[in-house]
C-alpha cells in the first residue's frame, strides 16, 4: 500500500530543507522517504509556497481559475467557429 503523507508534514519538511538547508538525503534516510518525492515536495513548495500541497487531486487556486478560463476559451472558440 502507497504511504500518504499530509500537507502539514509536506511544508515541514519543505521548509526544512529550504530555510534551514537541511540535505533531501538526510530527510531521505530520517524518515524514510524517496529522495525524489522529497525533491518533487520541495519544488511545489518553491512554485506554490503556502497554496503547495493542496489535496488529493483538487486542483490549486490559480490552477482553478486557468482551468475555468482556458474551458470558456475553448467553448467561445467554437462557438465563434460555428458563426464564420
């Protein structure tokens, strides 16, 4: 079965490794995680900063807003299509 591990520990360790320069091996080895996910936690934090982590499959704040612009785009899109 797949470890999950929740948003707050997510930050934790993000924060650690960025603001108090601790290494993705020493994280790694401490608590037993890939140093791949570790480094994939890291990037989402430095992307995201708080809004990082957001859940299991929900979409971030921006990412929502896009999404909705970028669906209405698309329809409009072919709506204006269909009126040439």
């Amino acid at each position: 079965m797949r470890k999950t591990y929740d948003r707050e520990f997510k930050l934790k360790i993000s924060q650690d490794i960025l603001e108090k320069k601790v290494t993705t091996k020493k994280i790694a080895e401490e608590y037993n995680i890939s140093r791949p996910t570790i480094s994939r936690w890291v990037s989402e934090y430095h992307r995201y900063g708080k809004n990082a982590f957001a859940g299991q499959g929900k979409r971030l704040p921006d990412k929502v807003d896009f999404y909705i612009l970028e669906q209405e785009n698309k329809r409009l899109t072919e709506e204006n299509e269909i009126l040439k």
